[in-house]
C-alpha cells in the first residue's frame, strides 16, 4: 500500500516535491493545489498530477484559462494520507485547523513556520528517528538543513563544543522578481538570527551562534562556518573524509574550477540535474582550514531544491515505511539522481 | 610653509585624496597623474589641478584630447615633499622604485600594498604616532580601516580578547563595470581572509579570525563581527557609548529606516556629501546585540571613501604637524564635512 500524499501549494518547493513524490515506490501523488491559474498549474496538468484549487482560489478561473481542476482542496484531503503543505511562510499555520478537520490526516510543513507547528523539526541525517509515527513535522529551511547535515558530519566525528555562522542569504529565488534588494546588503539585526535556534530545533542543544546578511543574488545561499570540536588534532583531511562519507555533501576540489555560486549552478545544469537542482550542500575542499583548534568552511545552499529530499525521508519516517534513516536517504537518493557515491 | 603633494593616480582614491588635500591649511595639491586621457583627467585639469603623465602614458594622447597637461610625473616628484600613491593594487610597489630617486620623498601607499612596502601601516585613531617622521607609510584597506575604527572603540574601553569578523566585500565599485560577478558569491577560500592580518599590522598581537565572500553588489561592504572581551557586564549601550565618543563611527537607529547598504548611500547623498560619499563606518544600533560575554554588530564601509580621511591624518604624522591624533582628526574632519559631532 502506497502513502497518499497531497501537495498543498505547488510553488518553488512544491512542485519538486510533487515530482519527487512520483519516483517513490512507497509514495503516490493524489493531488497538488494551486490559488490562481499560471503557466505552473498547467504544466501540473500536463504532468498528470490531479490539481484542485486552494485558499482564496475560485475554480472558474482556472476553467476560463483552459486547466482542468478536479474539485477544491478539501475535497481530496478525505483521501489523502498526508499532506506536504509548500505554502508560502505563516499561510501554513493558517492551514492547520483545515488539516485537523480530517483525523487522521498527517501534514509535514517546511521551515518557514514555527518550529511550534509540528511535533518535531526533521532532518534525515540528524534526527529522521524522531519523525517515526508523528503526526505533524516540520522540515527545517533550507539554511538549517545545510548547516544540519555538516555540522552532523562533524560532531558525529569530533564532537561539536562550539559553532559561530554567518549566513549570506540570496535575496529572492530567480523567478520571484517583485523582490529585492538589488543592490544592497541588508543585516538581520537580532542575533542570533532564526538560523541558530533553527538548527537546535533539530540537534538539540548544541552551542551555535548565528548572524546574517542578504544580498542581490539569486542563485544561492553561501555560508561561513567556524567549528570548535572537543577532539583535538582534527586535520583537514580528516574534515574531508567526515564530509566524503557523508549523505548530501558535495565536495569540490580546486580543479574544479568553482569559484562560486554561479559556477555550482552551472555545474548542476551540466549535470543535466532536472531544473538545474543542487539538492547536496556544496562546499570547497580548498575552502576547509584549520588553525588552532578551529575548523574553517565554506558551503553553498539551493534554496529551492535542497529540502525536497528531506521531504520525502520525513514522510517515509512518519509512516514508518523504512527504520534505518541511511536506507530512507539511499532510496531518495537514488530516486532523485543525487550522484554521491554513499560508501 | 604647506606640505607640498603629488598624487598619483588620480582614479577613486586619488581623486577624492586630491579633493582632500585642497581643503587643508596646512597642505598643498601641487599635482595629480594619469597614465590616459579621460573624462577624470579633463576634471582635473577644469579644477585647477596641475595634470602629469604617469608610467607607460604618452603626453600627446592628452595633447590629441585637448587635455593640458604639465608634463611627466618625474617633473613634478623633484619639487614634492610626499607622493600619496593611488594607483591600482601592486602598481603601487613598482613606483616605489621611482620614489627612491627623490632622495627626501616621503610615501603613501593605499592598503591593496602589502604591510613591507612601508615603514608602518596606518589608522589615525589606532597608531597615529607609528608614522611620525616616518619616510613610507600604509594606509590600510578600506576593510581593515572600518575593523580598526569599531575594535579600538571596543578595545580601548572593555579590552578585546576574540575577535571574529566575516566580511561580504562588494563585487566592484559603481564605475568599475568590466568586474563582476552580477549573480554569484564567492567565497575567499583562504582563512584567515588578509583582513585579518592587516588588523593586527595595526593593532598589533590582537586575536582576530576573518572569513570573506564577494557579493555581486556595488555600494559598501557589510561586515558581521563578533567580539569578546576581558571585562564583564558590558551591556548595549555601553557599545553605543564607547561607538557614538569614537571618532569617524556614525549609528544608525531603527526610526531612521536605513535597511541596508543602499539606505546609507540614500542618506550620504541626501546630505550632500560630495560624491555621495561615506567616510564613516556605518553600524546599525539595533544590530548591537550581547549574548553571554560576546558582543555582535554589523557595519558597512564605503569602500571608495572611507581611508581619505585616514590618508590626510597619515600626511599630517609623518611631517609631525601635529602631535595630536585626535586634534589632526578634527582638522580633517572639520575640512571634509564629517558632521558627527565629536565629543
């Protein structure tokens, strides 16, 4: 029997995760929702993913663009198993007293809510445990999971003591034109930005400190990462291996010839990774540095892409469809096209 | 008797050194170079500014423009006490052959120089007194200038222990359109970033770790910095105190509205400072933030303007005109239109 799963806002998330639904053996899609006609509601149809209309929406309109709707929210989340909700941020929260009108309905939200919302904030590396049978879960944003999956990496390795971040976040995705800045740098003036309590939502009560800027681009995130471990003599190569043997990290080497964010993204697209997706941090092994006691890294955040997988490991932990959270991931990897060699 | 000076290079820095040196008493623009005509050489020549040809540059371009010009830097170097180099980064230390045949030439270099090409490097409110009588001086990077403002503030109140700064350095200058990148970030791969060491050619043996990205911005840098200190207790508006009583810090406060980089430009220009400029470090109140013994704040530097004050003090030290740092900041400031009102 196969989860049924419902997508709840098939925007920038959404739509990849309604794509990512349809790879799985143990998933199947039964709808996605859209609140206005686009050019994405019909591709949608194209695809075959029945649509229905949500929110404020109003079903004519969709008739007068020529899409096909199959009815409103509401009338598929009776047959749905769970619903993965890719509205945009605090629209989610609005949507939960319509998810607890269906009892056994489960719902995942992604980061842009409140770690309140759910009954755990997941991420497949560190904690897919704590999703087992769970009603409702949060998928932390997509800064946090990043941060989550190295910062893992190394703690599981050398046992984390302290981390300081500043996180350079891409003003808009490529497509969200009505924002800016275009060319500004903005600060997050609380400190610690939501990137810091984000992370401990998921590992707990580890000592992170985390500050923030946005600027004009739109490609990527880009973080600098500074870590103290309690295990002393830590090398580079040692950091390497901990990232190498680890799910959902891509390391690029000086030959490479990746300077940057644009670079990755071109790399994704050579890679014929569909949309151009980079759903695995990427982060520069010439980037790596140690002195003193401290470790030194730079990575390199798709916003739009890199929670999808996480996506669907939360629903196969929810309902408990695989135990072992390394299986979960090498079945969405593989699934997905995420080439890493998991060893 | 005036200080007289030559700059040579008369492009971002060296046009706004040139206007500088114009507005002291106790100084005197006796020349300004470039290696081709242009629309900045024809500016110089409309203001008064006695125009030479530099390195591979061919007197009869500027003739063929109808630029006057007065003849070759080596003309005008024998009548000058100083040189205040502004030519692009290493440029600069080939010159310093040419200077050596004025036996009595004194030096200026900017900071884009490595720390041995002089014979100490500069920030007027950090060690004012290491160029008196000195033959070559440095004044640092626009960067390291805004670090060692804030931390001596910091520094000499409550005695820095740590310092972490991460440093988003703007892609190019407004002008400077053959730079890029327009939608990438890259990091600086090697850490410490050079910040990091340039701080303490000035500040000596203080602890500082550094980090920088490039984002494809043209306005100002932002920095995120991160300071402990010896002293307990120290509170927010200890911080404000100790910025607001320190010389060439201007804060800005939440119901000013300035967001980000772009604001602080808004506001230089609505002030009508020349050229749009900022020669102060820009650093949001609210963005003070203490979380145990460590301090976060955020500032931005105008990278174009921000060391002319400090190549003016440096002039004033290595002739000894005045004795006293803050006196020779006053000088300046008062000179250049700095409106803080120094306490």
């Amino acid at each position: 029997m196969k989860v049924k799963v419902v997508v709840n806002g098939y925007g920038t998330i959404g739509k990849r995760v309604a794509d990512a639904i349809t790879k799985q053996d143990d998933m199947e899609l039964i709808g996605v929702t859209k609140t206005r006609p686009s050019y994405q509601a019909k591709m949608a149809v194209d695809k075959g993913y029945p649509l229905y209309v949500s929110g404020k929406g109003v079903k004519d309109d969709f008739i007068k663009a020529g899409i096909k709707v199959d009815g409103r929210l509401e009338d598929i989340l009776e047959s749905a198993d769970i619903v993965v909700d890719t509205t945009p941020e605090k629209i989610g929260k609005e949507n939960k007293d319509i998810y607890l009108k269906y009892s056994d309905l489960k719902a995942i939200w992604q980061g842009g809510e409140k770690a309140s919302i759910a009954d755990a904030s997941f991420n497949a590396l560190v904690n897919y445990e704590a999703a087992f049978g769970k009603k409702f879960v949060r998928v932390v944003s997509c800064n946090t999971t990043a941060l989550c999956r190295t910062l893992y990496a190394i703690h599981k390795n050398f046992d984390i003591s302290h981390i300081t971040a500043v996180i350079v976040r891409r003003a808009s995705d490529p497509a969200e034109t009505e924002k800016g800045p275009i060319n500004s740098l903005e600060p997050s003036l609380k400190v610690p930005s939501h990137h810091g309590p984000d992370v401990q939502s998921v590992m707990g009560n580890i000592d992170i400190e985390t500050m923030a800027i946005k600027a004009p681009t739109t490609l990527m995130h880009l973080h600098s990462v500074i870590v103290t471990c309690k295990k002393k003599g830590v090398t580079v190569s040692d950091i390497i291996s901990a990232f190498e043997s680890t799910e959902r990290i891509r390391l690029f080497n000086g030959w490479e010839h990746i300077f940057g964010t644009a670079q990755i993204m071109e790399f994704a697209k050579d890679n014929a990774f569909y949309r151009g997706d980079m759903m695995e941090n990427g982060v520069w092994s010439d980037g790596i540095n140690i002195i003193g006691s401290k470790i030194y890294y730079y990575q390199a955040v798709h916003q739009e892409s890199i929670v999808i997988p996480e996506n669907i490991d939360a629903i196969r932990s929810m309902f408990e469809l695989e135990k072992d959270k390394y299986k979960s991931m090498r079945i969405t990897d593989e699934s997905l096209g995420i080439l890493k060699n998991i060893k």
